[in-house]
C-alpha cells in the first residue's frame, strides 16, 4: 500500500488531495498507467506528464525511478521561482 498525494490542479482534477493505493507498480511511469486505466478523471490529470513532478518520500524523483520501498508518491505541477 502506498500513500498518493495530489497538489493544485492535479488535486482538482482528480478530485482527491491524497488516496492509499494498493499496486503492483515497480515504477511511477507504472503507477500512472494503473491510476490513468481507473477513470478519466485520472487519464485526465496525467494527460501531459511534461506538466507535472513527482517527489517520491518527499525527494523529487524522475518518472523512471523505481517504487521499491517507497511509501510516498506526490504528483504536483513544477514550481514556478519568484
């Protein structure tokens, strides 16, 4: 079971700040076919993953990287300076 947390406009679209996930996945890229295959919300939110950022256990993380041991997914859109 992971904990998968959802920031801004990924929150909004799927409709969820944060859901446990039982999966099967050994990556992120895996993680986001499994949830984009659950409804359109998802395959909505994860239509353009150029948009998006993931941190794994709080460590930003490329979409390859392995889940192995991991207890925390995030999905949030790349931080804008100011």
């Amino acid at each position: 079971m992971i904990d998968v947390l959802y920031f801004a406009w990924v929150r909004e679209r799927i409709g969820l700040p944060k859901e446990q996930v039982e999966t099967s996945a050994a990556t992120v890229a895996d993680l986001i076919e499994e949830l984009k295959a659950r409804e359109e919300r998802y395959a909505a939110a994860f239509a353009d993953l150029s948009a998006l950022r993931v941190a794994l256990d709080q460590d930003l993380a490329e979409f390859d990287a392995p889940l192995a041991g991991v207890r925390e997914v995030a999905f949030f859109p790349p931080m804008t300076g100011g």
